[in-house]
C-alpha cells in the first residue's frame, strides 16, 4: 500500500470521516506536538510579538473581532 492509493481511498470518504482519519493520524504521530517553526516564521513570530508589545492598545478584543464575524456569515 502507498501513500498515493491511501490518498485515493481517503478520497472517497466524506468531509467527517476524513476529520477523523486526519485526528486518529495525528493521534499516531503523537499529535501533541507542534512541527518546529520556519525561521522565517520565527522572525514574523518576534516582529509581530515586538509590535504588540510597542503597542499594548492596537489590538482588537476577541469579542469584537466574533461579532464582526457573526456579521459576515448571516450576511
């Protein structure tokens, strides 16, 4: 069996079943720890983190943020 014909076969199934191939493939792995960063996306990570420190006030609350979301999808 190859990766291609397991891809194939995985195919097939539907949205839900796919879900939970993809978390008991995870679960297989280990699935509790998250693949390293890129240094590039380290780098992002630090510029992002110095701006958020730079500007405390910049942010949008999370409740905000939901709400504005909730909009767009009933629309």
């Amino acid at each position: 069996m190859t990766v291609e014909s397991l891809l194939r076969q995985a195919e097939a199934l539907t949205p839900d079943e796919r879900r939970e191939l993809a978390a008991r493939l995870l679960e297989v792995d280990g699935g509790s720890e998250d693949p390293p960063l890129t240094e590039a996306q380290a780098t992002e990570l630090r510029r992002r983190i110095a701006d958020s420190d730079a500007n405390p006030g910049s942010g949008i609350p999370w409740e905000v943020v939901y709400e504005e979301s909730l909009k767009r999808v009933r629309s």
